[in-house]
C-alpha cells in the first residue's frame, strides 16, 4: 500500500471521527458505537463497490499494538495521581488483580463448557479468551461519574482497576498466545509462572530506566514543545524496547513511566505546562481509542454474526456471570479493610460499569492466526465489546440517575 493511499485512509477516517462526535453528542449514543457503525459500513460499501482498502491482518496487529495501544496506557497512567493511588490501593489491588483472574478463570470455564468443542476450543483457548474479556474500559462510565459528582473514589476506583487489570490482561495475552503457539501446546504452571515474573519484573525494570532517563532529561528542559516530544520518546522508546527487543512486558514499561510523568508534571510543572501536557495526551487517548473503534467496525465481518452468534452469547453470559460472581467474592473483603467500604450502590456501578472497550479490541486484533480458534476468539470479543458499547453504555446514565436520586 502507497503512502498516499495510506494517508487518504487516515485522512477520511479523521474526517469521520469529527464529524461523527457532534452527531453522537445529539443523538445520545455512545461515540465509539457510532464509530463501529461507521467503519462496518464504510468497509462494507468498499468491498461491494470492488475496492480494496489496502490493510492487511498482519498490519492491524503493528499498527494497534506498537502505535496505538501505548498511547492508551500512557495518558491512563498519566493521568493517576499517585497520592489517591495509594490511598485506595489495597482496594484497587484487590479489584485489579484477584478480581481479574477469577474473572479470567471463570470466563474461560464456562466458555469452555458452553462451546463443547475441547479438540477446536481448547482450555487454554478458553483461558485466552477469558484474558482478553477481563480488560475493562470504563472510561465513558467515568465521565458520567464526574458529571453527577460522584466521589473521588470511586472515580479512582474504577480508574485504578482499569489500569491494573488492563496491564494483567496484555501481560496474560502475550504469554498465554505464546504458550498456545508451542509444538504440542504443553503448559507447565512452573513455566508459566517463570515466564510471567520474568516479563513482568523484567517490563518494570525497562521502564524504571526509561523514566530515569528521560524524567532527568525533562526536568532540564522546560519548554512546552520539548517536554511534549519528551514524554512521546518515553512512551514509545520504553514500550518498543522492552516488548519488541526484549520480549518483556511493553505495557508494564509504560505503567512505570506514565507514572512518573504523571508525578514530574504535578511536581515541577507550571500551570500552563500541566495544561498543555495533560491535555496534550487526553487528545492522544481519544484519537487512539476512536481509531481502534473504527478498525472493530472494519474487521467485523457478516459471518461473525451468522457462524459465531451462539458463541457471542456465551461470552456476554460468561463475562456478566464471572464479574458479579467475583464482586461477590472480593467486595465484602474490601469492605472488611479499615476506611476502604464499598457501598452497594457503588458495587453496583462498579459491576455494570465494568464495560469493555479499547484494550480488549486491541487484544482481540492482534491476535496470531496460527491459533486454531482465532476466528472464534475474535467474534466473542467483538460480541462482548458490542454489547459493552450498545446496551451497557447506554443504561449506566440510568443506572447512576436512579441511584443518584436514591441516596
């Protein structure tokens, strides 16, 4: 594909994304459904007019894995601040991680036993599937919060969880389609486990070196233009040289280097640097977030709906049934922790709030199709993102209304 012909595509579909925003904002539908509608059709009215678009499948897995999603990760940890982190990370910790992998197993157990396939489907199929469904984004549920003036904390709460269980579900995804790429498939817990510390630990140590150097460096630089070429070349260096050159965890690269921007910025930065950097990445994100909708909407084929309905459904069934049976589990733990309760009403939102979104969409295109299953993967993630975005989205207003006027 030209370079041309690669810059008309990004061109139109920057033009779509400004033009679709208003019209969201005055139907009262969720922006990233439009934007799945959008590139469905567009790649639909393309391919019965003859056209090719030009991207191939190897191409999404470059184009969302090294471009977009580091810029996800980066403005999500950018924007914590750690001091709140802190204060609730107990509970965040218990939501993120226990939470996710219960979801995780749970998910993949009843996928597992809903399909009935074991020699198609397998196991650790399942396990894939349950790993790149427990990714949650629920950033449009956030903005609700902060408009009826929920607390704080919850507001931290979802972000925190999303954060960590995010990096949990790309770390799971990178290890577990590894695994299942293996001659003979054959899975030890001690590999497994040895693997994981080693992504993990070894992803965090690259992106405390990252930080280290270019926190030094942004600090002796204090011109707006730099600092924001700064915090890209720290975004990005960190993410390719740990995922890429080293096969650690790029994400876990990232989450240590967003953090401490995000801190450098709040303690050396003036207001107008504060401004322009935070604003400066929230555009980033979005951009990102629109573009990995559009690509849903352009890999989202007929025969998804027509050969893998019934497996859709068992995702969607799997993913309500693992979140509230895991809330079920950790919640009254929480609650047990000094100043860390979680009302029912916030339990609630925490559980229809749970949507999934960018980071799953990710995961779901980039998977490898040497995976048998990988077709059948992609619709239940497709299936579950779907049903995020057009009914969960859409009743969580309610949902925070009724609850609102309740208390």
């Amino acid at each position: 594909m030209g370079i041309i012909h690669i810059l008309l595509l990004v061109l139109s579909a920057l033009l779509a994304i400004a033009l679709i925003k208003p019209i969201a904002s005055l139907i009262k539908l969720p922006f990233a459904l439009l934007l799945v509608v959008f590139g469905f059709m567009g790649s639909e009215l393309i391919t019965t007019l003859g056209m090719d678009i030009g991207l191939r499948w190897d191409q999404y897995h470059y184009l969302v894995f090294y471009l977009l999603l580091p810029a996800l990760i980066f403005e999500s940890t950018l924007r914590i601040d750690i001091k709140n982190l802190l204060q609730n990370l107990a509970a965040i910790l218990l939501l993120s991680i226990p939470l996710m992998l219960f979801a995780t197993i749970m998910s993949a157990g009843l996928l597992f036993w809903g399909i009935g396939f074991p020699a198609y489907f397998t196991f650790s199929t399942a396990l894939l599937t349950g790993a790149i469904l427990s990714a949650t984004d629920p950033a449009a549920v956030i903005s609700l919060l902060k408009q009826v003036g929920a607390s704080d904390r919850l507001v931290t709460l979802l972000e925190g969880e999303s954060l960590f269980n995010d990096a949990l579900a790309i770390l799971l995804f990178g290890i577990l389609s590894s695994l299942l790429l293996m001659p003979g498939n054959e899975i030890s817990f001690a590999y497994s486990l040895g693997e994981f510390l080693k992504i993990f630990l070894g992803g965090l140590a690259v992106g405390g070196g990252t930080l280290l150097v270019f926190g030094c460096l942004f600090l002796m630089i204090s011109n707006h233009f730099s600092r924001i070429i700064l915090t890209i070349c720290a975004a990005y260096v960190g993410y390719l040289v740990a995922e890429y050159f080293l096969h650690l965890s790029g994400v876990m690269s990232v989450l240590v280097t967003g953090l401490g921007f995000g801190q450098l910025i709040r303690r050396n930065g003036t207001a107008s640097d504060k401004q322009f950097l935070f604003s400066f990445w929230e555009f980033n994100n979005h951009l990102a977030s629109a573009l990995i909708f559009v690509l849903l909407g352009v890999t989202i084929t007929w025969g998804m709906f027509e050969l893998q309905w019934l497996a859709m459904l068992i995702g969607i069934g799997s993913v309500l049934l693992a979140r509230a049976s895991g809330l079920l589990f950790t919640a009254p733990v929480i609650n047990l922790l000094p100043g860390m309760e979680i009302d029912w009403r916030d339990q609630l939102i925490l559980y229809w709030g749970g949507m999934r979104g960018a980071v799953a969409i990710a995961l779901a295109l980039s998977l490898p199709l040497e995976i048998d299953a990988w077709f059948t993967i992609q619709s239940i993630a497709y299936g579950v993102v779907l049903f995020s975005l057009g009914i969960q989205a859409t009743t969580t207003p309610l949902l925070i209304n009724k609850l609102d006027k309740r208390t």
